[in-house]
C-alpha cells in the first residue's frame, strides 16, 4: 500500500526548555540507544540553527521519523480488504456477545453474525465489549479530549521538523506538540481533558450513559485525586486560548493568539484501574474464542502493524491449540 498513502520522512525533536528536564532528556537518549534507534542530542546553538523559531536548552533528534495519512492508510486497508472479500458492516452498535465451545455469536442492532474467533479492537468502547467476555472486571476506559489548533499559514513559527517537549514520566500523555500534517501545515497539540462522552468530537456536551460509567466508577475519582494538580491545569488550557497559548510558549515563543485557528478534537481512550492508576501499556486479553485489545495508548497508531502481528499470533494460537 506504500504508493497509496504518502509518507513524508521530516525527523523529530524532543526538546527541554528547562535544566530539569535535561536529565530525562539523557534518559530518553540513553533508551534510543538501548533499541537501536537512530538519534543524537543536540546543543542550544546547533537547535537555533535547524530550528530558528523553537527556543530550548538541548533536544533529541530523531532523524528518520516520518509524517503519514492514517486516514488514508485506513481507506487503503479497508479497499485491499474488500477486495478480498471481506465484508465490512458500517454504523453499526455490538450489543450481545455469546461465546460457546464452538462458536462465538455477535449480535449488533442490525444484525447476527456467527464466528470462530473474534477480535474486539473497540478503542472507546473496549471496556464494554471485553465485559461481554467477562474481561473487564478491574478496569474502565475513561475518554480525554485531545484539544488541537492548528497554526496560521502566516505565523512566524515555521518548522521543518515534529517538536515534542520532554515527556513527564507519571503521566501517559505527550504534552503539548507541535507536528507538521501531509498537507503542509501544522497543529499544535493536544492536551487532555477529561470528556464528558466517549463520542462528543464536536463539543464537551454530557452523554448521560458515559458520564455516569465514569462518575460510578471507584477509580476515576482515585486518579482526579491524585492528579488534581495536571487536571486544573487541563482545564485551565482548555477555556482559556491564552493559557493554552501560554503552554505552547514554552517552545514556540513566537506563536501569537492569533496564530492558533480551529481544528478537529480527538478523543483517547484511556484504560484505568480500580486504584485509578493508568494504563500506560499495550493491554491484551482473551478467552478461547475471544481476543480483546483493551487499552493502546500513543503510539498505537505508529505500532498498528506490529499489534496486528502479535495478536494475530496471540488467536493463531488458540485455534490451533
């Protein structure tokens, strides 16, 4: 599919605006390594030079990392699959799953589909559909709206490559980023909010449903008490332009109020357990006939390949087992 999607290679730089994060920085560049990754620090001086708008101390480059369409790599996919035969049911809501020793039986609001082995790769609603399989007993997905702008074609605050600050280690997110698109232009983004529905891109409007899973469950107050701090920070960021400007500041002194323009909400599906720690790793059950990915956080996008492979060898398992 490599000539149907477009992929551009424009490297990557994690960078620290403060001493503090200089020793995590080190951390991250010591890890690179470890995995044979292709990266080196560089100096103040040297990221003025390839990076005239972005202000830090010392950053890590990561020159073979590349921008892409996921979009149109699904597109991609879902012809190729189509093409060889497989149907695909869209707008469609799973409400029954019944597993016997021989056969699983999916039932939707418009249908009934029988199988051997089925695979629940429901993001939002993973939490949902692992507890048709009893698998979802000690955790739930809570959604975090990811707030973006995307940055005036005439701001002073050009990039030739994607800039990351350096990531906090407790939490799962990146932080505010930078990031050229296919396209041409750039978004700057996101942070996290808590969001009211797992399904509210246009606005943070209350969905009864997933805001009482939510307020019901032991360990999203567990994990708003222990974050309280990053939470008031979030919410600050996300009423105000100006506060959320003042985060992008910190790298991008340049980008003014109004140098950001509206662009699309993304909302992540965040997998918490009881004690409202996160789940800031790949997260795979099964039963004999049922394989479930209940949590893929950043980047699952960027690893869709590799999980397909490990799952599809997690099910070929249990069939010929």
């Amino acid at each position: 599919a490599e000539n149907d999607v477009p992929f551009e290679t424009c490297g990557k730089l994690i960078g620290a605006t403060e001493t503090s994060e200089l020793p995590a920085l080190a951390a991250l560049s010591e890890r690179a390594t470890t995995n044979g990754l292709t990266t080196r620090l560089v100096d103040q001086e040297e990221l003025r030079e390839i990076e005239p708008a972005i202000a830090g101390r010392r950053a890590l480059l990561s020159p073979e990392t590349g921008i892409v369409d996921y979009g149109q790599i699904c597109r991609v996919l879902a012809r190729k699959l189509q093409q060889a035969g497989v149907a695909i049911l869209y707008d469609q809501t799973v409400t029954g799953l019944r597993e016997t020793s021989d056969i699983v039986r999916l039932t939707t609001d418009h249908t009934a589909i029988e199988a051997r082995q089925v695979i629940a790769c429901a993001g939002l609603q993973a939490d949902r559909i692992a507890a048709m399989s009893g698998l979802a007993d000690d955790f739930c997905i809570l959604p975090f709206r990811g707030e973006y702008y995307r940055v005036a074609e005439d701001a002073n605050c050009a990039v030739s490559h994607l800039i990351y600050p350096v990531p906090d280690p407790a939490l799962p997110f990146l932080g505010v980023h930078l990031t050229r698109m296919v396209g041409g232009f750039t978004t700057v983004g996101p942070n996290a909010m808590f969001s009211l529905g797992r399904e509210t891109y246009a606005r943070n409007a209350p969905q009864a449903r997933d805001l009482r899973a939510s307020l019901r469950f032991a360990g999203f107050w567990r994990l708003m008490a222990a974050n309280a701090g990053h939470a008031l920070s979030e919410l600050r960021a996300s009423v105000s332009k100006t506060a959320y400007l003042r985060r992008c500041q910190r790298y991008a002194p340049t980008l003014t109020l109004k140098d950001l323009l509206p662009h699309p909400t993304g909302i992540r599906a965040q997998a918490v357990q009881r004690d409202g720690t996160m789940i800031d790793d790949f997260l795979i059950r099964q039963t004999a006939r049922c394989t479930h990915l209940c949590n893929a956080p950043s980047p699952a996008a960027t690893s869709a390949f590799p999980i397909a492979a490990e799952i599809t060898r997690r099910v070929l398992a249990l069939h010929t087992g």
